[in-house]
C-alpha cells in the first residue's frame, strides 16, 4: 500500500471517531481508493537475475579450466546434471507463492545459461564443426520456450538478446538475411510481453527488432536500411495512438512511442545530411543484383504497413474535433507518416550528386518544424520531456552543419548565437509559465 492510500485509510478512522462520516460513508471512500495492485518485485529480479548470470559464469569457467582433464561420458554428465539440477530446483522453488519464487526465477535463468554453455561444450565434446549462429538460435528458442512457460520476464528478456545475436551474426558476418528472425522476435516475445503487459519486456523486444531489421536490411542492401527502420518507427507510432484510443495495454503507449520516436529520429537526423540521401533516390543498377526482390521487400513491405496503421489512425482522427483531435493524435505526430511517404517519392526522383541538397533540404525543414512543435508544445504546458527534446533536436541540428572551428567562423558563430539565445528564451518562457500553472494550482 502506498505512503498516500494508507494516510488516507488513517484519516477515515480517525473522521469516524469523531462523528465526521458515518460508517457507511467511510466504505464508500475505502471503495472510491482501492488498494493498487503489488508490482513486479524489481529488486529481487534483477539482483536475482545477475546474481544468476554471474554464477553461471563462474562455473562455466570453472569447468572450462579444467575441461580437458575430463572423459567424454564425465563431461556430458556433468553438463546434463547442472541444466538438471538447476531447472528441477528452480521449477520446484518457483512455484511458490512466497519469496521463493523470485529464487526459483532465478535458478532457472542459471539453468538457461548453462543450456547455452552445454551447447557449445557437447559441439567441443563430439567436435561437431557446425555453423555457429544456429547455436544461438537453439539457445534462444529455448530461453523463449521456458519464458512461456514459466511465465518468465527474465527469460524473456534473455531470448530477446540471444536471438539478436543469432540474427546479426548471420546477417552481418556471414552476409545472410534472416527475414523471419525480427518477426520472430515480435511473435514470440512480443505477444508474450502483450499477454502478461511486461513493458520492459515489450521495450527490450521492440529494440531488438529494430536491430534486427536493420541488419537484415543492410545485408540486403545497405540502401533500404534506413528506409525499413523509418518505415518500422512509423508503425510504432500508430500503434501508439492505437493502444491509448481503445485502450488496448494503454500502459504500453509510452514504450512504443520511446522506441518509434528514437528509431525516428536517428533516421531524420541522418536523411538531414545530404550525402546520406542517395540512399532515397532511383539506383540504376538494382536488376543486375541477385536481391532484387528482396529489395523491394525491405522498401516497399514496411512502407506499405505504416500506411495500412496511419489509415486507420486517421479514421478514427477525422471523426474528432478540435482539442479531441490533439489529446488522440498530436499534430507533430502526422510528420513521421509525411516523412515516410516523402522517402517512397524520392524513389522515383533522379538527380546529379551535386544537387542532393534538395532532397536533403525537406528532412532539415522536417526536423526543424518538429524541435519547434515540442519546444512550442513545451512551454505552452508547462512540459519538461517535450521541451528537452525539441532542445535537444534543435542543438544537433545546428552542431552537426555548423560546428567548425577552421570555416566560416562568423557564420558558425551567428548560428549558435541565435541557438543559444532561443534556449534561453525557451528557459524563461517555460519557467514562467510553470509558476503561472503552479500558482492557479494553489489558487
């Protein structure tokens, strides 16, 4: 019970000693302040959960220490008793209800560790010369096997980055593409964060998508990296508005919009520079390639879903007015599916190298409508997270095209002149209107 809820409980015995409710009326309070539910017991999961990994470490290297000396058989027992041992005592402890189950979590993420480290030793064992990527990928499906389970968050945090791994070591060592592997992810881990509503799960499993996506798309070819991670971000987005407009794990708004908008902004921040936007425009060798279809896959697919969830974002949005229509979808918001249409345009367009300052032009004037529409946004509610973040925005724009101390000196300066004066207008514009929203509080 929280410091709030259990003075509240306090107060109500105390008004009804004195004659100031009735009993009747204090239930009627007592049913208005539920007790919340209990949360996740954070403390206990990651020390637990270190702990775990840590240990299973140190044994690893224990064992490796003196791995030679031992016979066959003796290895593969030992290798079976630990995931045994470790499993059996966790599964047993975990199903408790007291602090045992926090215990036997993580007794089964040691046993998840030794799983991995028993794959590799049983390859040493029997000197199986095998492609070592599938290791991880047999490592993760199992991690995601006893998240499911169990249920397990910790399990599920450890699939989604043994499976990251799997899927980068293909497609960036050995230049393979393994287009099931983000969806994979998001289908399996993804739903399973849903199910329970584990945000930090949704979090960690939205973030390895996004990795992975992206290294798939760069083994494809390196031009529709950046576009399929836009397009993905965008996706993110709508679901974001989706999830708060019909309540759908309204919690995990938040986690979709930090990763959309991060994954977002990195992309624009990027498509700014003019040299990076060749990356957008028509590629006159791309028949002569083998991923040809792939290709269109990345570029095309990702756009065509962001499309799909903007529509229906849209739909619900024309059926609004005024300030019903900002609180569900803010404005700023309908710049990310305009930048995403403006990246599938440009694909038609054909310009010299030294004329790629207009393509590029459009994403600067973007970025700078959206620093201006959060710090505006900012300042005019008294909002700390939107005004540090147009900020910020607006500083990287103006370091990344003007800070050099060898070239225009007087043009550099004027720029960071005219920056650092807005901030500190921003700064007294927010901090007044902040004491003017704290006063009528008060009042």
């Amino acid at each position: 019970m929280s410091k709030h809820i259990q003075w509240l409980m306090e107060q109500i015995e105390v008004w009804v000693a004195r004659g100031l409710i009735s009993r009747e009326q204090a239930d009627g309070i007592r049913r208005l302040y539920p007790e919340p539910k209990a949360g996740l017991p954070w403390g206990a999961i990651i020390f637990s959960g270190i702990g775990a990994v840590i240990l299973g470490l140190g044994v690893i290297l224990l064992f490796a220490y003196n791995w030679e000396a031992m016979p066959k058989a003796a290895k593969l027992a030992v290798i079976f008793a630990a995931l045994a041992g470790a499993h059996g005592t966790g599964l047993a402890l975990f199903r408790c209800d007291d602090w045992r189950r926090q215990i036997g979590e993580a007794v089964c993420l040691l046993g998840t560790m030794l799983f991995g480290a028993g794959i590799w030793l049983v390859a040493q064992v029997y000197h199986i010369d095998e492609h070592y990527p599938n290791g991880f990928l047999i490592w993760g499906l199992g991690a995601m096997a006893m998240a499911w389970a169990m249920p397990s968050l910790s399990q599920g945090l450890l699939a989604v980055v043994v499976l990251c791994i799997w899927n980068c070591s293909e497609a960036w060592h050995f230049r393979a593409a393994t287009h099931w592997g983000p969806l994979l992810m998001l289908a399996g881990l993804g739903v399973l964060a849903w199910r329970q509503q584990w945000r930090l799960l949704l979090f960690v499993t939205l973030a390895g998508f996004v990795i992975a996506l992206t290294a798939n798309a760069e083994s494809v070819r390196g031009s529709v990296a950046i576009l399929a991670v836009l397009n993905a971000a965008a996706v993110f987005l709508a679901v974001e508005v989706l999830v708060r407009r019909y309540r759908w794990f309204p919690e995990s708004a938040k986690v979709w919009a930090a990763v959309g908008w991060a994954a977002f902004l990195i992309c624009l921040f990027i498509l700014t520079f003019a040299s990076e936007t060749r990356h957008l425009t028509r590629e006159v060798d791309l028949e002569e390639t083998s991923e040809a279809l792939a290709w269109h896959v990345y570029r095309w697919l990702p756009l065509a879903t962001a499309m799909l969830a903007w529509g229906l974002v849209g739909f619900g949005w024309l059926a609004r007015r005024g300030a019903e229509r900002a609180a569900d979808c803010p404005y700023e918001h309908w710049l990310v599916p305009l930048a995403a249409a403006a990246c599938a345009a440009f694909r038609f367009v054909d310009v010299e190298y030294d004329q790629r300052w207009v393509i590029g032009s459009p994403f600067n004037l973007l970025a700078l409508t959206l620093a201006a529409a959060w710090m505006a946004r900012g300042c005019r509610d008294a909002r700390l997270l939107p005004t540090v973040a147009g900020s910020l925005l607006l500083v990287a724009l103006a370091w990344a095209r003007y800070f050099d101390l060898f070239e225009s000196l007087l043009a550099r300066g004027v720029v960071f002149v005219l920056v650092g004066g807005l901030l500190l207008a921003e700064g007294i514009i927010y901090s007044r209107v902040r004491r003017r929203i704290q006063k009528e509080a008060g009042a």
